[in-house]
C-alpha cells in the first residue's frame, strides 16, 4: 500500500514441470510445493488478482479472480527462451480477453551471464486483447495509462460473463 505495508501474499498454485524436446526440463515441483489460496486485493482504483509465471497458462484461475472481482490479473514470470517467444505475450492477450480484465507481466529483464535465461518483455494488456505497453529483454521499467472502469465498459458490450451458461458447466473454487 501507500505506506509499504504488504497487503497480500500469493503462493504460485501450478508448479512447472515441463519438458520440451531440444528445449528445456525443468522440475519445480522437486523442491517447491504448490499454494492453495486465491490472492486478491483491493486498491483505490480496483481489485487485483494474482498469479505467478505458469500460472498464466491456467484460464480457470484467472476466470475465478476475475469472478472475485479483479479487473487487473498481475502475473509475475520468468518465462524462458523455449516458452517465451511463442507463448508469453500471447497467453496474456488470451487471459485479457477471456477474463475482460487488463493484464500485467512483469518479467526479470535477461542476464546472459544466469544460468536460467528469462524472456524479459514485461508487459501490460487491456481488457480487448491490445497491448498497451511493453520492453524488450533489457532492463526497463514498463509504464502505462491503464484505466480500470474500461473492463466495465467492454463487459458492458460483450457480456460473455451474463452469459456463460452455468446450468451446463462451472468453475468453481474448492478451497
């Protein structure tokens, strides 16, 4: 908050066990174990909801953080060099339009010197799948107009939340 008090902690919930031939093996669940609580908080502007890194790839969390109320999802990543080029940016316009919610990517910038090389490409996207504002992979800081009564207005023209049908199907929160 204004005062640099923590207002919310988040434990990443899909740990990253993938293995890509000719790219990369990677295993966190060998020495990290997954959370089990959805993270919200609110600003004076709107509530946010969080993830981390690979929890991006996972539609039916943010459906609930925006069914929580957020209007912005922040997904800190460290995506690499296999996973980033073809999926970073494109799964955070995925989950912007999904959701109807603007959505923010914050990446470590890349260190050719690192043993794990990060993508970079800190981001922010709009609720209609536009991105608003971006890096590259060298140190940056990503700043942009984001204007949270948007996700109001595109839910108000495309009501995709009024009109799930959840007498067929649901996502809902076990926990």
């Amino acid at each position: 908050d204004p005062d640099g008090q923590i207002v919310c902690k988040h434990r990443k919930m899909h740990l990253f066990d993938i293995s890509v031939p000719g790219g990369i093996t990677f295993r966190e669940s060998e020495t990290l174990s997954g959370g089990d609580s959805l993270s919200l908080f609110d600003t004076p502007w709107g509530r946010v909801g969080l993830g981390i890194c690979y929890d991006i790839r996972f539609p039916q969390l943010a459906m609930l953080l925006r069914d929580a109320g957020a209007h912005l999802l922040c997904y800190p990543g460290a995506f690499n060099l296999t996973t980033g080029p073809a999926h970073w940016e494109l799964l955070s316009r995925a989950r912007a339009v999904d959701n109807q919610v603007f959505v923010a990517t914050p990446s470590p910038a890349r260190d050719t010197s690192a043993g794990y090389q990060a993508w970079g490409h800190s981001s922010v996207v709009s609720p209609w799948g536009k991105l608003v504002a971006t890096t590259e992979h060298a140190p940056a800081i990503v700043y942009a107009d984001v204007d949270l009564a948007e996700t109001t207005k595109i839910r108000a023209q495309i009501p995709v939340g009024f009109q799930k049908r959840d007498d067929l199907y649901e996502v809902k929160w076990r926990s």
